[in-house]
C-alpha cells in the first residue's frame, strides 16, 4: 500500500525523508494487521494515516514510533533502523496522544502536569522544579496561543475567529492551577501535545484525532498542530517538527489548510490510506497480546 505526498513548498529544498518505511507489516494469530506499507515522510511535513476503526492505524503509528513489533519490512528514522534501534527511536519520537498511554490525571493541575515532565526531563538528582522555571513554561505556551491568535485574526471572515484561539486556551490562569478536570477535551488534546513538546523532539504521532467529537473541535486540533509546527519552524529552523497524525476521516485538515493558506507551510502532506483486514474482536486480541509484551 502506498502513500502519496503531495509538496507544498516547491522552492523549498527539502532534505531526504524524515522516515521511510517499505514494505512494513504486522502480522499475529489472528492474521495481519497491517501489510505492505510503503511510507516516505519528509522532515518538516505532516503524514496523515486514515481509516476506519480496526484498519490497524494505533498499531501502525506506535510501530512508526519504536513501542510495537513488526513482522516483516524495512523502517528507518534519519539513519536509525527501527527494528534494530527501537530504544533509540524511541527517544526521538514523541506521543502527543494515544489513548491510555498519554492520559491527563484529572486531579491533577495544569501546572502540576508541566511539572511532572519538566522533572522527568531533568537528570534524576534535581527531583524539584522552581516556580520561575514553571511560570517560564507556562508563559511559552501562552505566547504560543497569542501567536496563534494573531494567525487566526489575519484569516478572511468566516473561516476561524479569535474565540477559537481562545476556547482552546488550557491556560486559563498564568499559574496554571486549573484542574484537568475542568478542560475541554480539546483543552485537553492541546494540554497532550503542550508537554509531549516540552523537549523539543523531532517527530510527534498522535493518534485517532477523531476522538474529538465535534467537528469544530477536529478543526480547531488541526489548525493548533499546523500552527504550533509553523511557529517552531520559525523559532528554530534547524529542528523543525515533523507530525504523523492518525484519523478516520481527514476532511477536516482540508478545511484548514485552504483557511490557513500561506500562514502556514509544511515541507509535504502525505495521506496513507488503510484498509480493514480483519475483524475488530480479532484486532483486539492481537493488540492486547501486543501489549503485554512491553
């Protein structure tokens, strides 16, 4: 199965893909879960997996990310071999959303989960964060939201507005004391993707941004990632962000890209399409045995 790429910024030299996968496939007791896939990502560039529910695409991205087996086929990150360097590949690949792996706790503040992984990302004898240290993340992720706010402002009326910016804000408060089990599902999508960005990897896969139930919502999502991208770009052109996104339906990224226009500039957009290959009850067997060996 084969994807198609379609470049944005023809002046734009881009470097050799970011990943590559050829020929990759899962298989288990049950049969395949995925087979064949042939998958180029440039550095910079946003991938899109879609399908229906049980077409095997939690398992094709957290395969992607080095957390999941494959049974045949060639992967590579940069130079990294993904069958032979998982670890490695891990530590450059990020999870912004993956349900039951990057759940919020919903007692816990905001500002208690920027915490968290700010001392997870420091050496294991500085078990503490400052509240300078937290008020500067909290700050960064603001200024990120105003910037976005200036994107969504320049866009024709009618497309996005700035409430949009703002409904999605999580911050609410410059303490960030707000409660996970205040937000939005949105807020709480943005809140994901906010701490998995923390340390600045490479590449970012989120999963099944369906879960958002509301198309308006979907948009929203989409926009923040394109727009976070494009900042980061800017900020730091050496290390630009490359996303693998999974959904069912990706009309949505669509509408957003055309809103968008030249605001925003990916180095490709690639579409994956998967297709179903077995039974939902029987994919669930096989993802739980998965599981379990991790």
């Amino acid at each position: 199965m084969e994807s198609r790429s379609q470049t944005l910024t023809e002046e734009t030299e881009v470097e050799s893909p970011e990943i590559t996968l050829r020929g990759w496939g899962m298989s288990g007791k049950q049969g395949d879960v995925f087979s064949g896939i042939d998958l180029d990502v440039d550095r910079g560039g946003v991938a899109i997996i879609h399908g229906a529910a049980g077409a095997g695409k939690t398992s094709l991205l957290l395969s992607i990310a080095g957390r999941m087996h494959v049974s045949s086929g060639e992967g590579h990150v940069g130079d990294l071999d993904i069958r032979k360097r998982a670890r490695a590949v891990r530590g450059c690949i990020a999870v912004g959303h993956v349900a039951g792996l990057t759940d919020l706790e919903k007692d816990f503040t905001v500002g208690q989960h920027i915490a968290e992984r700010l001392i997870m990302l420091q050496p294991w004898y500085k078990p503490w964060v400052s509240k300078s240290s937290l008020r500067d993340v909290i700050e960064t992720i603001r200024d990120t939201f105003r910037s976005a706010t200036d994107v969504i402002d320049r866009l024709p009326e009618g497309t996005f507005s700035s409430a949009d910016a703002k409904d999605a804000d999580f911050l609410i408060d410059a303490e960030g004391k707000t409660f996970v089990s205040e937000l939005s599902e949105l807020q709480k999508f943005l809140l994901e993707f906010g701490l998995t960005n923390l340390d600045q990897s490479p590449v970012v896969v989120i999963d099944n941004i369906d879960f958002l139930r509301e198309r308006a919502d979907r948009a929203r999502a989409w926009a923040g990632l394109l727009i976070y991208q494009e900042l980061r770009r800017k900020r730091d052109p050496d290390n630009p962000l490359t996303l693998i996104v999974t959904c069912e339906d990706s009309a949505e990224i669509d509408v957003v890209m055309d809103a968008l226009g030249g605001e925003v500039s990916p180095a490709s957009v690639t579409e994956l399409p998967l297709t179903q290959q077995r039974s939902d009850h029987e994919r669930s067997d096989h993802d739980a045995e998965q599981r379990s060996r991790h």
